[in-house]
C-alpha cells in the first residue's frame, strides 16, 4: 500500500477523534465530575419561579432593607424595621454549591429583627443564601450570593 496525501488526511481524521473520545470517556468516568442537577426537585423550583419573581419585587416595591452581614459570632440578618419580627413567618436555606452535603435549611423565629446564623454552621467560602418570608400574608424573597 502507497502512503499518499488521502491516506495521511484520513489518519489524521481517524487519530483526531480517537483523541477526542478518549478524553470523552475520560471525563465521564472521572468520580470527580460531578453530573447531578443543582437541586433534586428542578423542575418543581422552576415552576413556582413566577412566584419568586413576585416575591423580590413586593421587597423592592415596599422599600425595606433586608441586610445581611458576617459578624465575629456568624451571619447575621437583619429584617427591615417597617416589619414586626412576632408577624414574619418563613425560611431561611444557604446552599453550598460545592459541597450539598452542607446545605441547611432554618425556620424563621424573631423576637427582635434580627436572627443570627452561629459560626459553628458556616465554612469558609461561597454560600447562595435565599430568605423567603411572608408578612400579613404578602410574600417577600432575597437572594445574594455571599462569601464567608
């Protein structure tokens, strides 16, 4: 066999994508890589994502603060004086996209405005922290992203 310009493209060709699958198996029997969704009920969140939106916007809309700061003791969060903290009922979750394992969910209970989120709970490094609450039956949401 003769060794031509058609046989070498081709090789080429043929090497080309050997090279590429490999690194395709390779990555998808990686224990590292990670494939699952963000969150086990997706499509659920993604329905009630209208909701969300209303939500943020009655916290835009009424004007108040929500504030959220790092303190020597943990997170703190401050609501908004306009509300009384004995008529805020809701969540508070903190989800750590590099690890779901420490992803953690707490029940709003005030009696001042503020609540606090011991040291003890928080690693250092990204959280997305998302605080639904209602008051007087209005729905409210805020979500940053924060660094601790």
């Amino acid at each position: 066999m003769k060794f031509n310009w058609g046989t070498g493209i081709f090789l080429s060709f043929v090497a080309f994508i050997v090279f590429i699958l490999y690194f395709v198996v390779l990555s998808f029997r990686d224990p590292q890589s990670n494939h699952d969704l963000v969150t086990e009920d997706y499509y659920q969140q993604e329905l009630k994502y209208q909701q969300d939106i209303d939500a943020s916007a009655n916290l835009n809309k009424s004007g108040a603060q929500l504030q959220v700061a790092k303190t020597p003791e943990g997170l703190r969060v401050d609501f908004p004086v306009a509300f009384a903290p004995d008529k805020i009922k809701g969540t508070i979750s903190l989800y750590r996209p590099s690890n779901k394992q420490l992803d953690f969910k707490t029940p709003i209970q005030l009696s001042e405005r503020q609540l606090l989120i011991p040291k003890s709970r928080l690693l250092d490094g990204r959280w997305d922290i998302r605080i639904e609450w209602t008051y007087e039956g209005k729905p409210y949401l805020y979500q940053k992203k924060l660094t601790y």
